[in-house]
C-alpha cells in the first residue's frame, strides 16, 4: 500500500534557493580583501560544508579574522543581498514545498546556514512552509555527519526512516543516507552522481507530492522495507 512519508526535509542553500552565488561572492570579496585570491574552484569545495569548517579553509587562504567573526560577516553579506535581490527559488521549489503542506506532509529546513538567515528566508516565502528550522548554530556536528538530519526528525516526532530528504551537495547527501532517510538528489553546482542517493532529478520543476509519494514507496519496495 502507497504511504506518504512522514516528513520531507528540505536543505536550504542551492537546493530550496539559489544563494550560492551569493556566498560565492561574499567570499571572494573576503579573501580579496586581505590580498589573498580565491577561485571558482576554491568556492565549489565549500558546498554544503558546515560554515566554520569553511571559515578555517577561509583563514588557510589568507583571511585574518576569528571564524565566528568569519561566519558572521559573510551571512551578513548573504543577507544584504537577499535584501536587494530578493530570495531566487531552486525551479519547483517553491511549487513543491506547497504541493507537499497541501497534501498534509510535515516539512523541515534542514541548513548549515546561521538561524537568523534561515530564517530571513523562510520569512519570504508567501506561506506556512516549515513546521520546524534545524540550522548551523542548533548542531553540534554540521553535516555531512547525520546529526542535523536526526535532530529534525526528533523534534518532528518521526522515525527518521520514515523521512525523506532533499539535497544539492555531496556534504548534504552524504548526511541524509547517513541518517537513514531516504534521500533525493537534486544537483545544482556540483554532479552528484554515484554517491548512491535513493533517487537523482535532474529538477525540482513539474514535481509534486505525488512523485515524491512514489519515489518513497519505491525505495521501501526495492529495500523489502515497511515503510
């Protein structure tokens, strides 16, 4: 029999909202200003990654700050462009997280970002779209350790293999099949291929509650699981 799965949890950054152009900037500008150079390539290896963990790689290059203070300027800075820009939603993201509410499936945001940023984006969306925010400064352990993914399912009440996740970074993926969820990969900036996520879209568009219903119920059949 079809069940749905008792939550959804949504990553943040590049997977609900195209920031990381956004973060990449930030951070160029950061190591610039200390004379250091930082590239594209230096920008994709942050991806996903807990932000004082990118704030020691940040000091490594050049920049001479402590890493909270690291951490605290570039969401300022991330902030300040959401506040001129606006919010860029993944495509279908935004339709989806609806959809999922619509159709009563409890949802999380799961990020590495700071609470105050979270939510600042969370306050932009149109409609009540989370029950719950799980971020940087609530864990511990930033992902890819499981520990964000677990948290939000104990506070949700759920059994975490229960749980669907949505994910666009290896770092992010890594910490949903960790956590038991079933994890669904949406790549953005980087492949994600071959890191043995339950499912791989190549978009978010033309999704909704049904095909992620599906995708749930298929990797409970493959495993011989009651979900």
């Amino acid at each position: 029999m079809s069940r749905k799965p008792s939550a959804v949890l949504w990553d943040m950054d590049g997977t609900l909202v195209d920031t990381e152009p956004y973060w990449m900037a930030a951070e160029t500008s950061l190591v610039e200003s200390f004379g250091g150079t930082w590239t594209h390539e230096d920008a994709l290896k942050l991806v996903g990654s807990g932000l004082l963990d990118s704030a020691g790689i940040l000091q490594n290059a050049g920049v001479e700050m402590e890493a909270e203070a690291i951490v605290s300027h570039l969401t300022d800075v991330v902030q300040e462009s959401l506040r001129t820009n606006g919010v860029p939603f993944r495509p279908g993201a935004r339709e989806l997280l609806r959809d999922l509410r619509e159709s009563g499936i409890p949802t999380a945001l799961v990020t590495m970002s700071l609470r105050r940023m979270a939510l600042n984006v969370v306050e932009l969306i149109d409609f009540e779209a989370f029950d719950l925010v799980v971020a940087g400064d609530d864990v511990d352990n930033p992902k890819p350790h499981p520990e964000p993914y677990l948290q939000a399912a104990a506070l949700l009440d759920v059994d975490i293999a229960e749980v669907l996740v949505i994910e666009d970074s290896p770092t992010g993926v890594r910490a949903g099949l960790a956590s038991g969820a079933v994890t669904l990969a949406v790549p953005h900036i980087v492949p994600l291929d071959h890191l043995g996520a339950h499912g791989l879209w190549p978009t978010l568009a033309g999704r909704g509650a049904a095909d992620i219903t599906e995708l749930f119920n298929s990797e409970a059949a493959e495993t011989g699981t009651n979900r």
